[in-house]
C-alpha cells in the first residue's frame, strides 16, 4: 500500500535527490519516479493520480516519524535496488530526505546488519587471546562477501580451509546476510568437502619474501622449487609472481597474504628456519617428496652429475682427490660433492621427515 506525502514534501524530496545523487546528475522527472516506487506507487503519474482527491489521499498511510524509523531497513534497500547503488549510499540519502525523522535516533557510523563469527584452529593464530574460541560479533553494512569480513577480521584468506554459514559450505565469495552465523576453519587437507584448495596439483613451487633466506635453503636443500632472492621488490611484485606462477607464497607478512592475487600461501608461525622448515614440511606434507641435493641451494637451479674429469680445474686438489662422484648447478655452475656437510644435510632431512609424519 502507498505511504502518503503531500506534495510539497514530495517536490522538496525530490530537489534532495537531484543535488545529491551520487552518480552523473538525474533530472527531476526521473527523481519523482524513484521516489514514487520507493513509498510504494507505481511511477509519478500513479502518484499524482492518488494525490487528486481528498478520498484517495485520506485512504493512504501518512509519512509520520514512526513509520518512516519503522520502514527505515525496508526502504534503505529498496531505495538501494531502485537506484542501483549500494546501501550506503541509501541510507545516507535516506538521511537527507527525512533528516528530522532519522539523524536523531540513527547513526550513519552504525552498521545495520551483523553476523556471529566463530574461528578454528589455527586461524586463532591472528585472534587476541580474550576472543579465541568464542563467538565474535562482526557488524556490517551492504552484503559484503564473506572472504573480505574475514580477511576483515585478521584472517588472511589463504589460511581458511573450510567455511559453513548456517551449517552449509560456502565458499570466499559467498555474501554475508543479516544474522548469519559463521563457523571458519583453518586451512589443511583433512577438510574434503572443501571447496578452497590450499595448494596447487601437481609439483610445488614456493615463492618465499625477503626474510625467509633461511627457510628457502632449507627446502632447496630438500629439492623443493623454491623462488627467493635476496632483494626486496615489494609486495605487489611477489603477489604477481605467486599469481602467475601458481606458486604457494610463504611469508611472515600477514597483509602480504591478504592481497586478492594471492591464491595460495601460508603466514609463516616459526621464527628460526630450521623451525619454519618443519612447519612448511608438515603443513604441505612434503616428507614423501624429498629429493635431496637436486636443487642448488645459491640459486635453485637444477643439479646434475657430471663427470670427473670435467671439473678437475674447478675445485681444490685435494677435494678432487678424495671424492669420486661430482654434481654441478645447470643455472649457476656450483659444484657439488659428498663432503663432510653432506652427512649433517642427511641428518637434518631425515630428522624433518621423521618428525612431519
């Protein structure tokens, strides 16, 4: 049923509209339409039409401020699908319309919806302790998707394995809805009706940033790609990089992760490298898939082995001497041989493996 506005109310409605709308200008006529099918007629004609006779005008609902703050939710997102814009911008023209009605009793700094998030495991990693394993109000406005609400609340989104809305799957894009009530779990294999991979088919390549030197020997040293150099080139660079090359970017750069590009990665807990090496091993699974010393440790290139006699020239005497088979770097021309390092490299390995499985 149509809300009743005398036309004055109407007209002075409608000059709001046209000054402050928020895209290119809209003339007056089409101003009067929106604003007749938000109170409920069919266009401005119908309207007008209504608006003749005393015996139409007192048949309809007057605007008085009871109805406008009880229709306030209601006609912030019809005005929104009318106008094709956001509620945001709705509800702040909403606000100029009937200024008297509503700044006094509604802020436009509250958030009209909300919705229950609880996290688990290891995405409490990035929770203060005082919200861990409770229920956390998270306030909003629009239909945000539920993947920038989390990253929103701390999460990078490269660490949620599994989301349920309502008791059903969802995934990143999904859009929150007033009340909802969310469940977050961390990212990890076990989670098969998943429908977030939390790392590529196939063979790995990590992308590592310019703090974790220590881990990406480590993994080389394993026989894992791993992409690193010494250089900082910003976040943007690694984001593309990881994008492109469907690579699992490792960081301890919580904002890095953050960034849309990024697919797959993982906030780095450990500190010391040897640490961090056994976290990315046991998170990714890696123990079955070491392939030690096929990686150069300086540059991640490919080794192979070549023959004696091709690198008589190219290490010390005494080390050609006493060492039969020699492996060199394809990219950079390291050369490698079993010395007394190579029993320590065995040692770590299988110490990392034993503890990962």
């Amino acid at each position: 049923m149509p809300f009743y506005l005398s036309p004055k109310v109407f007209s002075n409605q409608a000059k709001v509209l046209v000054k402050h709308w928020p895209f290119k200008p809209i003339k007056i006529s089409a101003a009067r339409n929106l604003l007749s099918q938000l109170y409920g007629y069919k266009n401005d004609h119908h309207y007008r039409k209504m608006h003749v006779t005393t015996a139409h005008t007192t048949s309809l609902v007057p605007c008085s401020e009871e109805i406008v703050q009880s229709h306030y939710r209601e006609w912030i997102q019809r005005f929104a699908k009318l106008g094709a814009m956001n509620e945001i911008q709705a509800r702040q023209l909403m606000h100029m319309l009937w200024p008297a009605y509503l700044n006094h009793n509604y802020s436009l700094t509250t958030k009209m919806y909300h919705a229950l998030f609880r996290f688990n495991g290891h995405c409490t990693d990035f929770l203060n302790d005082e919200i861990k394993n409770v229920e956390i109000r998270y306030d909003f406005d629009d239909t945000p998707a539920i993947g920038d609400a989390i990253q929103a609340m701390g999460i990078p989104h490269t660490e949620v394995g599994l989301i349920r809305v309502n008791d059903k799957n969802v995934d990143l894009n999904f859009r929150l809805n007033d009340g909802d009530k969310v469940s977050v779990y961390s990212s990890s294999a076990e989670y098969t009706n998943s429908n977030m991979p939390w790392k590529p088919n196939g063979e790995l390549t990590f992308l590592l940033d310019v703090h974790l030197g220590g881990l990406a020997r480590y993994l080389r040293m394993a026989g894992f790609n791993c992409l690193f150099e010494n250089h900082d080139h910003g976040d943007s660079v690694l984001a593309e990089v990881a994008s492109v090359g469907e690579c699992i970017l490792l960081t301890r750069d919580k904002g890095l992760l953050k960034r849309s590009k990024v697919k797959y990665g993982r906030w780095v807990r450990a500190v010391e490298p040897i640490e961090q090496f056994r976290e990315i091993v046991k998170h990714y699974h890696l123990a079955d898939h070491f392939d030690p010393l096929s990686r150069c440790i300086k540059c991640n290139g490919t080794i192979t082995t070549v023959k004696k006699e091709e690198i008589k020239t190219k290490v010390p005497k005494k080390v050609y001497a006493n060492n039969i088979t020699f492996s060199q770097c394809a990219k950079c021309e390291q050369i490698y041989w079993q010395g007394g390092h190579f029993s320590k490299i065995q040692k770590i390995l299988t110490d990392v493996k034993n503890r990962s499985l």
